[in-house]
C-alpha cells in the first residue's frame, strides 16, 4: 500500500487522503519545503552566530555555537534554532525563529511573511511597554527580507539608549506614533528568511501546559489557577480600548501603529491553502460590520477555490447555504452599542502550547505572540480547548454540558479577575461573554474564525434556536440565495472534486494511467511552495 508523508502527521494512505476535506495534494508539498528550508539554514550557521553576536554585542571571546537540526523546534508556522552561547564560564541559550514562507502564503501573495513577522514584533513591542504584568520572552533583535535589521535598545551603546530616550518622550509629548524600544541595527549578514532572536524559556520558568495536560486535567485545583491565569491574561491584553480592529505593525521607522489587516490564524491559514484574499494588508476596521461581511467573503472563496471542498451535490448546496445563513444571521449577533468599538486585543490561536505553568499550573509565560489582533468585543470567549475537545467535537450532549461546566467554573474566575483589574474602558466584558453564550452567539462567531468546522458548529449550536433540523430541501432552497446561477456552481465543484481526485491517484499511485500524469504534475508543482 503506497503511502505519503505529511508534515507532523506521519505516512498516509490514498483511502485516508481521500477521505480529508483538507487540500491533501497542497499539505504533501510541505514535507519537502521544510526540509529544503532546514537544509538552507543550516548552510547559513555562520551567519545565524554572526547575527547572534551582532544583536547582543558579543565580544572576540565568546563563542556562538547553532545545536544540531535534531534539536530544532517546529510549529505550524516557525522554525525555532537553539543558539549557544558561552562567554568564560557562562552558557546562554537563544532561539532564532524562523517563519516558514510555505505555511504563510508567501509564494502566492510575497511579503506575507514580513507581514506575520510585522505584526508579532509590533504585538512584541506593544506588549513590553503596556502588558508589564504578563510574561513574554525577551525579544533581543529581528530582520526582515528587505534587509532591515533591528536590536533592542538595551543591547545598544549607552548614547544611543540616552538617545532613544529623548526622542520617545518628544513623540509622546507631540503625540506621534509610539516610538518603540527597538533601534535600527545594519549588518552584512542575511539570511534566506525573515528573523526573530528570542530569550529561551527553559525548565527554570516551567513547561508547557500541554506536557502534563492530560495528567492534570482532571485536577480542579490545577484547573482553578489555570482559568485564573488565563482569565488575567485575556484581560491584560483586553484592558486597553482599540480604536479599530486590526492588528499592530512595527515600521522602518521604529514606531508601531495598529495599522494592519487583522491578521488571524484562521486567515492565514485559509490564504495558504489557495484561497483568494480578500482583506488587504492595509484593510482595517472601524465597524463590525464590514468585518464580519468580509470574513464571511473569505470563507466564500474558500468554498469557491478548494478543489476538494465538497463531496457531492447535497454537500455543495449545504455550504452554500451555511454561507447563506450567516450572512443573514450577522445581526443577531452584532451588538448595536458595541459596533463602532472600542475593540480588544485578543489571541485569535491561543491554545495549551502557548503558555508555561509551573508545577501546580500557574501561568509562568506566554510564549507566542503571533496572530494578536483587535476584534470585535463580542468575539470575546471561553478557550474551547479546555475540554479537551475540537471546536467541532462538542456535538454530543455529554460533551456539550461538560464544556458549559467549564465555562461557568471558568466565568467565576473571570468576573474576580475583571473586578480586580483597572480597565481602560467601560465594557462589562464578563457580562457580554455570557450574553453570547446564551444567545448562542459565540457560536457565530467561532464560525468566522474556524478554518472547516463552520458547517458542523452552526447545524448544531445554531440553527437549533430557530429550526429544530435543516433538512436538505430548505438547504437547497436556501443556497439559491448564495451566488446566481446555483446549479452552475454546484456541477463546477463537482468537477473539482472529481479532478482533485483523479490529480490525488496519481501522486498516490493508486492505479491510474500516464495520460493524466502531466496534468496531476503540474498541479502539485504549482501548489508547490
């Protein structure tokens, strides 16, 4: 039985390939880009030491060593290399974070990964000079692939720190952009990527929550101090008003503005997969409206774009209506007094692998500041993930209670947070979190920022509040309101679909002849990033 690797999942069969709804032909591509790209860094190891010793300023006696690639940290969208740094008898360990350009659209619309790189490092610098109270890694100094390089001021000589000084109060005092901490730093020496030089969180700040999470999960003290660290954290973040919903950008000239699209996981995600963009770097908001109708676009092109998005004609006709509904839906569940702002910074992929605790679960460190934005208050909710379950694996009633227990113990927690922290505006956010949850409007909104499980979370938390079942002749009916000319549309995606899988055979090997080779080897070189 032919089999193919996929990245972080292992080996897979054509039978379970052609069973996934994701784009399979797309997800076998990034096997070989990772380790093209690993192979690449590693030929740079030089230059990454160089890197190192030029944003800390170390001197001709140090050594600067990068571990092995075995020892390599990988995400779902970052490279993190250990460097080792000895100075005498001191050993220092750093990480430089790599974006991976084949799991951020980069091939298909370049300069996303400054983009992502961008907004983190603008989430970074926002977050050292107002969110003191939550712990991040200490960000030392960051390039991009226009050759820029930057490093903090505290690695600087001191006249450039008694520099920076000045010039930050005078921009507070003409109230300029906020001039952050970070200083242009030229160097010679590139790498084939963007780049980011961190602290590393070792074992001495604790360990990630998802290394003992099935271990403690269960403990309701454990669980207790965890809802509270997170609760803080949600509202250290939401504390301060958003004018728009957007996300934070750090510019060539030092300063950071929110100023750029709200770049969420779910977004990037989509984009990567070959859906068209919809929502331009420089698009922000200053209504829920236009952001939610724009989501909604997305997730149409989605449907449009994905050869492998549908299974058949009942299927098509329910997406499209999904669609349909959501797009109908929308005022439900944007709350009129709330809809101009202000708006909240919110993690939009926050999960147990962000966060350190220590031994009894008390939250040491965030360790991820990618995809930050500022959203819409109402899109403000309990992690789901604290069940231990996908978004869409709350379908059974058992599941369902179990996460609504959960979700009040972790409300308790909230509104003792809420009360002790000094908020920067007057949004009673515990109160419209449950309001959401009874209006079942936190379901609309895990809808816009879900990748696949729209279909599967609005049928069954959802449209339950206005119809007992969609059978599927008002599914069909309702998906002639989607886009003219259904019936088009629907054979279109079948087309797909049966192209998708011939294409799917070949690589697989699974018993088709060489007349459709060259067209099955085009389209995975093109998907190819």
């Amino acid at each position: 039985m032919t089999t193919r690797e996929l990245l972080d999942r292992g080996p897979i069969t054509y039978a379970s390939a052609s069973n996934k709804e994701k784009n399979i032909i797309n997800q076998l591509a990034y096997v070989p880009a990772t380790k093209n790209l690993y192979e690449k860094l590693w030929e740079c190891r030089d230059t990454i030491c160089a890197l190192t010793s030029h944003h800390l300023r170390l001197s001709c006696s140090d050594t600067c060593e990068v571990l092995p690639s075995r020892q390599w940290l990988r995400g779902s969208f970052n490279v993190c290399i250990p460097v080792q740094v000895k100075s005498g008898t001191s050993c220092r360990k750093f990480i430089l974070r790599c974006p991976m350009p084949h799991k951020l659209a980069e091939s298909r619309y370049p300069g996303t990964v400054d983009e992502k790189l961008r907004c983190e490092v603008g989430t970074y610098a926002w977050m050292q000079s107002t969110c003191s109270d939550v712990r991040i890694p200490f960000l030392y100094g960051f390039g991009f692939s226009n050759q820029r390089h930057f490093t903090h001021e505290k690695e600087r000589p001191f006249y450039i720190r008694l520099a920076r000084m000045f010039w930050r109060s005078l921009y507070s005092l003409l109230r300029y952009a906020d001039l952050s901490h970070y200083t242009p730093n030229p160097t010679a020496h590139n790498l084939p990527t963007a780049y980011m030089l961190l602290e590393h969180i070792d074992s001495g700040t604790g360990q990630m929550l998802s290394n003992t999470w099935d271990k403690w999960r269960e403990d309701p003290i454990r669980q207790k101090r965890l809802h509270q660290g997170i609760a803080h954290l949600m509202l250290s973040l939401a504390r301060i008003p958003q004018p728009r919903i957007g996300a934070f950008q750090f510019h060539d000239n030092c300063t950071v503005t929110l100023s750029n699209r709200p770049l969420t996981c779910a977004i990037m995600m989509l984009e990567n997969d070959g859906t068209p963009r919809n929502i331009q770097r420089n698009d922000t908001y200053t209504c829920t409206e236009p952001f939610v109708s724009d989501m909604i676009t997305l997730h149409d092109n989605y449907l449009l774009s994905n050869p492998n998005a549908v299974y058949d004609a009942g299927d098509c006709h329910s997406q499209m209506a999904t669609r349909t509904l959501l797009r109908a839906l929308s005022h439900q569940y944007i709350r009129k007094e709330f809809r101009n702002g202000p708006f909240l910074l919110q993690l939009s992929d926050f999960h147990a692998s962000n966060i350190f605790v220590d031994e009894e679960w008390n939250i040491t460190c965030l360790i991820d500041l990618e995809w930050v934005c500022a959203l819409p208050v109402e899109m403000l909710n309990v992690p789901y993930w604290l069940t231990g379950c996908a978004i869409d694996g709350l379908r059974e009633r058992e599941d369902f209670e179990k996460f609504n227990t959960i979700r009040q113990e972790f409300m308790i927690q909230f509104e003792d947070e809420e009360r002790k922290m000094v908020l920067g505006h007057k949004l009673p956010l515990a109160r419209v979190m449950d309001e959401m949850w009874e209006s079942k409007g936190v379901w609309f909104w895990y809808c816009l920022d879900s990748v696949n499980a729209m279909l599967v979370v609005l049928s069954d938390h959802v449209c339950p509040k206005f119809v007992s079942r969609l059978l599927p002749e008002a599914e069909e009916m309702l998906s002639r309101f989607w886009r003219e000319d259904c019936g088009r549309i629907v054979e279109k995606k079948l087309a797909d679909q049966e192209r998708y899988d011939v294409e799917l055979r070949y690589v697989f090997g699974e018993g088709v002849d060489g007349s459709i080779g060259q067209v099955a080897g085009v389209s995975g070189s093109q998907n190819m990033e």
